[in-house]
C-alpha cells in the first residue's frame, strides 16, 4: 500500500516519462540531422571549392544508420 506521498513522487516522475516521450517522439531522427548537416556543408563551396565539400557530405551521409 502506497501513502500520499509516494504516490505525489509517482504521479510527478509519470508526468516526466509522458514529457519525455513526446519530446522524443518529435525530436529529429539521428539520419535527419546528419542529411541537414550534409546539406549545409555543401554551402561551403566557396571556401573549400566543390570536390572537397562534395566528398565531405558524402561522408557524412554514410554515416547514416542504414535500418531507418
């Protein structure tokens, strides 16, 4: 049998997991960031020229999980 005050404590760590699992339910996936990092590096052609920026997105994009 639980008193008033543990069951305030699991009320409250509930409402965290609920919290938690919607922000990670909306949180980009880990292929998502890496393509939008991807993308701005080939912005940066006027500073490293096309062959090198182009390679370095490349690699960035194989670092993608395979499974999503």
């Amino acid at each position: 049998m639980t008193n008033v005050k543990d069951q305030t404590t699991i009320t409250k760590l509930m409402q965290e997991v609920n919290v938690l699992t919607a922000a990670l339910r909306d949180a980009p996936s880990r292929n998502d960031v890496l393509e939008e990092v991807a993308t701005e590096l080939e912005k940066f052609t006027f500073a490293f020229g096309v062959d090198t920026v182009h390679s370095f997105a490349a690699f960035v994009r194989g670092l993608k999980d395979v499974q999503e």
